[in-house]
C-alpha cells in the first residue's frame, strides 16, 4: 500500500525539545475508493513536581477512514 500526502501541519517548536503539534494526513488508493489517516502528534514541556527536572511528554493518535469513491476521482 502507498500512502500519499494531502496535508502536512507542522507546528513544533524550531528548537529542542520541540513542544507543539503536527499534523498530516495521507490517503490510500484501495478498491472502491480510498483510505484516509490522520496522525496528530502532540509535544508538551510538563514538570511533575516542584523539584524535578522538566519532561517531554508526547501523545501520538491516528485516525483511520474509508471514503467510497469507485470511480477514484478524488484529486488532491
């Protein structure tokens, strides 16, 4: 399967340790139309008490759907 990209968000920071978000969005062609994901990655400086040291933490979710399109007309 080749996944394509339709849509790439990127709003990390430039510098370490990157907090922020990134998006993308890709699509697959499969039989009778086509499969779309979308992975969120997000990236957060927390600090678990007073007196610790700062951590990243990173949450990662991917959404999975099937647009029908038999004809395979969609276009980016």
């Amino acid at each position: 399967m080749q996944w394509q990209t339709i849509e790439l968000l990127n709003q990390l920071a430039p510098a370490p340790p990157n907090p922020g978000s990134w998006i993308r969005t890709d699509r697959a062609q499969v039989p009778g139309g086509w499969l779309v994901r979308t992975v969120l990655v997000k990236r957060d400086v927390v600090q678990v008490s007073p007196t610790a040291t700062s951590e990243l933490e990173v949450d990662t979710s991917v959404a999975l759907a099937f647009v029908p399109d038999p004809a395979l007309v969609w276009r980016p």
